[in-house]
C-alpha cells in the first residue's frame, strides 16, 4: 500500500502553471462566488451605539468649583451611585455649576432609571 505524500504549496503551484485553464477557472470561480456573496455581507462602517444616560446638573450662583464639588457633588454621588442599573458615574465641576453623567445598563428601563434619580438627589 503506498501512501502519497499531502499537497503541497509547490505541488500545487506546479500544477497551475501546467494546466492554465484551470487556473483560470478558479480564478472566475471565486470572483463569481465573491460577487454573489456582497448582497449577503454585513458590515456597518459607523455603527449605531446608544448608552442610556442621565445627566444631573446643578447650579450655584458664585461658588467655585472646589466649593461646589466638595458641597453638591461629593453629597449626591454615592446616592447616585446605589442606583440599580448605573454602570459608571462622571462629574464635572465649574464655576457655578456641577454635573454628574450616570450611564446605565443596555436596554434598562429609563422610565424607572429617571425616577430613582430624582428620588435621590431629593
């Protein structure tokens, strides 16, 4: 029993620049098949991202920053943070104003993630 020895790269190179034809044919057989498949291909150059967000502003006429993240950020942000569904929490604090960005989890119910922030920051 003989045993043959697996194709190999020169073998098979070997065999194409014997037979042109069916070099050639593979050659139109994979740019038809490649040409019926672009219908079939699923790419998005941009895809559409939405995280659920809620921002809490707050202002303070005159404060500065340091005053208002030590006196309104530093106090609203744990309560934020035990929220059920936040992922991550950002603050923001200028001159006069805070902000607090909470970001929830995908397809939270927002109805219920608004509500149990304004309880919270009451």
């Amino acid at each position: 029993m003989r045993r043959e020895a697996p194709v190999s790269a020169s073998r098979l190179i070997s065999y194409f620049t014997r037979h042109r034809t069916a070099a050639n044919l593979l050659l139109l057989m994979l740019v038809v098949f490649g040409a019926i498949s672009i219908p079939n291909l699923r790419a998005q150059f941009l895809p559409q991202v939405v995280v659920p967000s809620i921002t809490v502003g707050t202002t303070w006429e005159g404060a500065s920053a340091e005053d208002i993240d030590q006196g309104v950020v530093e106090i609203i942000n744990p309560a934020l943070l035990t929220i059920d569904g936040v992922e991550k929490s950002f603050s923001l604090s200028v001159e006069g104003r805070s902000y607090v960005w909470l970001e929830f989890e995908p397809d939270w119910d927002m109805g219920r993630a608004a509500e149990d922030v304004l309880s919270a920051v009451n």
